[in-house]
C-alpha cells in the first residue's frame, strides 16, 4: 500500500489543533456536520449501535442525537475525541476500522476519507462492520477544494524559483467516490456534493484556520523545504489578484463530497432486470413514440 500520507505527522497536527481551538475555526466540522445530520433525519429509522469514524470532534454525533435519530455513540479516531468518555473510544490511524463484523448499524464519517492511504480497503472494512442493512454516511472533501490556495502557491513558486511542489492534497472526484462504494459492496449507494465558499481578507487569514484545523498538507511527498516568506507574499498577491470579490475579500472554495450506502439486506429494494418494464415511457410522456435510424 502506497503512503501517500503521513499519518504520524497528521496525529501531531490534531493533537496542537485539540490543544489551542480557537473559536470558530471548527466552522468547516460543524457545517458538515449540519449538513450529515440533515441527511439522517429523513431516514425512517432510530439507530441503536451507531460509531463516528474518524471524525476528529464530536460535532456530528451530538447533532444527530440531538434529533433522536440514534443512541450514544461509540468512536474511532486517530486522537482521543475531546468530552467523550475514554471508555467509548478506540484509537486507530485512518487507514483501520477496528470494529467488529455486523457489529454498528450506523456509521458516520466525516471529513476522514481523504487522508487514508488505501480509501477502497477502508470502505470495505466499513461495510464489513455494519449490520444487514446498516447505513454508512460519509463527507469528504472532492476535487475543487482549495483549488484557489493550490493555484496561488503553485503560479507564485514556479514563478520565483522555476519549478513547483504540491503544497495542497489532491482531491477524488466524486465519480471516483461512487465507484468505490459500488466497489466495497454498498448496496443503494448515493453520492452527492456540496459546494461551500468561504470568504477571507487575505489568504495568510485562509492558512491560519487551516492550521487551527489541523487540515493542513501531511503529503508523504511533500517537499520539506519550507516556503519562504518572498514565495507566500507573492502568492497571496496572486490569490488577490485572481480570487477576490469586488469588496477586497478572497473566496476559499470547499466541495464537500457526501456518501452514503446500506450493507446489503434481502428486503432492500432492487433494480428491475431490463425488459420487464409494463407501462412505455411514450405513453407517460403523451407523446408518439419515434424509432430512431439505425
């Protein structure tokens, strides 16, 4: 397995991100977890063993309790999730579910998926570890995110050095994401994407919430030549040049990608087998049918 990802430099990073949370910087964890929480609540079902998977804060698992939709969570995550009981935890980096098989009948992943260095075998332990007919909600960031922060930096090294290093993850595009649910197993997957646009006075302002966050780059090929200051001052030129709104203030994109797959059971709804079709598309629409040259 390739890592692409250092996962002991992201455990660092959320460790000083728990350790010094500024007010309002979770602003990214909490409209996620706005938007997951709205998804399950037009679900028909109260779920009884639920786990958050790697979500980093307990924002989405307050939210959805919050609407009696599920019992207490359960937790899995690189760091110890902050307010939550150490007896509900379990510790792993975001390449491991450590769960039993059938053993959740919901679970909730947000904003994880896009540091694991094999996402395919994650999504398969996932399913693995649901009941027959639990469900799986996932958000993850797509292609498109920071998409202004990584042409800035790129266009602004390349420009005062003569060559470029990636300075912001790649993304998945959310073709990539269905596949991979159809891939691990899912039954009735569903992929949807949601595009947030914040506004900032300057991209220095961009990188401090990154930071405190703990979402900034953890590439394994990054370069470890640190940025210097000629390189971001360009760069936030370049950002203000080609990013910002008629008011000064810079957009700082986010595509959220959101998921969501059952673990197959004999009593989901399935497609029909072509052909056995009983009422013609040319008679619901009012229209005559029309043969099409060969």
């Amino acid at each position: 397995m390739d890592q692409i990802f250092d996962h002991d430099l992201l455990r660092r990073r959320r460790l000083r991100a728990l350790a010094g949370l500024e007010a309002g910087a979770d602003f990214l964890v909490r409209r996620v977890a706005e938007d997951m929480t709205d998804r399950l609540a037009v679900v028909e079902r109260h779920f009884e063993y639920p786990v958050l998977v790697h979500g980093g804060l307990s924002h989405t698992a307050d939210q959805m309790r919050a609407i009696g939709k599920t019992a207490d969570f359960k937790y899995v995550d690189l760091c110890p999730v902050p307010g939550v009981d150490a007896s509900r935890q379990a510790l792993a980096e975001p390449d491991y579910v450590p769960l039993e098989p059938a053993s959740a009948d919901l679970l909730v992943s947000p904003l994880a998926l896009h540091v694991t260095n094999d996402t395919p075998g994650v999504l398969v332990q996932l399913r693995r570890s649901l009941k027959p007919d639990g469900l799986l909600l996932a958000a993850s960031p797509g292609a498109g995110t920071l998409g202004e922060l990584r042409e800035s930096l790129l266009a602004a090294e390349s420009e005062l050095t003569g060559g470029a290093n990636a300075r912001v993850h790649p993304f998945a595009d959310i073709r990539d994401y269905g596949a991979l649910l159809q891939r691990a197993g899912f039954a009735l997957p569903v992929v949807d994407i949601d595009e947030i646009v914040v506004r900032y006075a300057d991209m220095f302002a961009l990188l401090r919430d990154l930071r405190a966050m703990g979402m900034t780059s953890v590439l394994n090929g990054r370069s470890r030549k640190p940025l210097n200051r000629q390189i971001f001052l360009r760069a936030a030129e370049i950002y203000a040049e080609r990013f910002s709104d008629p008011d000064g203030r810079i957009r700082a994109s986010f595509s959220i990608i959101h998921l969501s797959g059952w673990a197959p059971h004999e009593n989901q709804q399935k497609p029909l087998k072509p052909g056995s079709a009983t009422t013609r598309l040319a008679d619901a629409l009012k229209t005559p049918e029309r043969k099409l040259p060969r």
